[in-house]
C-alpha cells in the first residue's frame, strides 16, 4: 500500500523487452536505500516488484496487462518518474489509500498557471467518471491529490481538475505536464468498492435497485 506521497523523482535509465512485457531500470536512489528483492515501490502510480537492485536502481518487470492500463509503457530512457516506497505497518497516512492499481489513463486538456499554484484539467474515462467526485480522492501518477472540479454527469466529455501548490509541482513530475501528456489514474479504492456492492445489490420491488 502507498499513500501518494511521492519521495523522490527518478528516472528511467533503461528499458527492454521481456517476453510480452517490459523490464525497467528506474535510478531512484531513495527508494533503493533500504529496498530488497521482493519490494513493492511505486513508479509514477504503479505498483513494481524489485528484482533486481545497485547502488541507486533497481529493476522491475512490468506485464503486458499493466502496459495495456497505464501509461507506464510510453517511458524510455531518460523519462522522470514518481517513486514512493510501500509504507510501513504504523507510519504515516500522509496522503490517502493508494494500491498502486491504476484503473486508467487520461489526457491533460487544459494547464491554467496561478500566482503560486496551477489547475490541470484532465479528461475521465466514462465509466471512471462515477468514481471521481468534487474534493474527493484521487492518485494522478501517483500523487494523492483532491479533485477541485468534476464535469457534470451530464457532460458529454468527462472531465475532472485538481489544483496544484508549489511543493507538488517542484516535488513531482506534475510540474512538467502539458496539454495532451498521458497520465496514470486510479480512484478512490473506497468508492470503487461502494460501486462494486450497489452492483451486487438485491433488486427493489417493481425492478429497480
């Protein structure tokens, strides 16, 4: 489990194929201070299994699955990346529950500066949309986040917005976003689950749920 707190930038410093998936040398040297094989580290919101570790990379194999899903097969070499090590049993819950499960991508449309901060507008999946609420939860490329707009259910396009301050856009890689990049996104595992139950629930009388 993560909580959306990125630790560091790193970079991707190799990729090849492997079998029908990839396996990634990320530099993070962070991340890799008290890492071990077997280790789960986030890579900008997806959940990696160290299997392979130096001095400051390590190495993980990303399945076909996961490149279908994320965004995490347009990396190359020299590509920054969010890292977040898994937290540890009775630390801090800095940001919210975060699996590392990206549920989808979407694309940056819009990028409005402030004096200080700056509003991405990021289009949503439709059958994400139900998922992402006004100043709800939201990892976007693994950084928790709130949202601070949500198109209406109406809307022909979905869309959801999140508003950055200095130190999220100095600390990650969201500081570089613009219109048309391709990011990592995963809902509120909560809501999902609410989605998942009202699935399964019984049927009223006349039908209805």
């Amino acid at each position: 489990m993560f909580t959306g707190i990125v630790e560091e930038i790193g970079t991707v410093t190799h990729t090849e194929p492997s079998g029908d998936g990839v396996r990634l040398t990320v530099a993070a040297p962070r991340a890799v201070s008290d890492a071990a094989h077997g280790d789960s580290i986030s890579v900008s919101g997806v959940c990696l299994t160290v299997v392979d570790q130096g001095e400051d990379w390590f190495t993980a194999d990303v399945m076909r699955q996961t490149l279908d899903v994320t965004a995490i097969g347009g990396v190359t070499a020299g590509t920054p990346v969010n890292i977040e090590r898994a937290t540890a049993a009775g630390g801090r819950l800095g940001g919210h529950i975060v699996q590392g499960h990206v549920d989808g991508t979407g694309r940056v449309l819009e990028v409005r500066p402030g004096t200080q901060w700056r509003v991405i507008r990021i289009s949503l999946p439709a059958e994400l949309a139900p998922l992402v609420v006004d100043k709800g939860s939201i990892a976007l490329d693994g950084v928790s986040l709130t949202v601070s707009g949500a198109s209406d259910p109406s809307s022909d396009e979905a869309w959801f917005e999140v508003s950055l301050i200095p130190e999220t856009l100095a600390a990650t890689t969201l500081g570089e976003r613009i219109v048309g990049d391709i990011v990592n996104l995963e809902t509120d595992i909560l809501a999902r689950h609410v989605q998942r139950l009202l699935a399964f629930a019984p049927a009223t009388e006349g039908g209805s749920r």
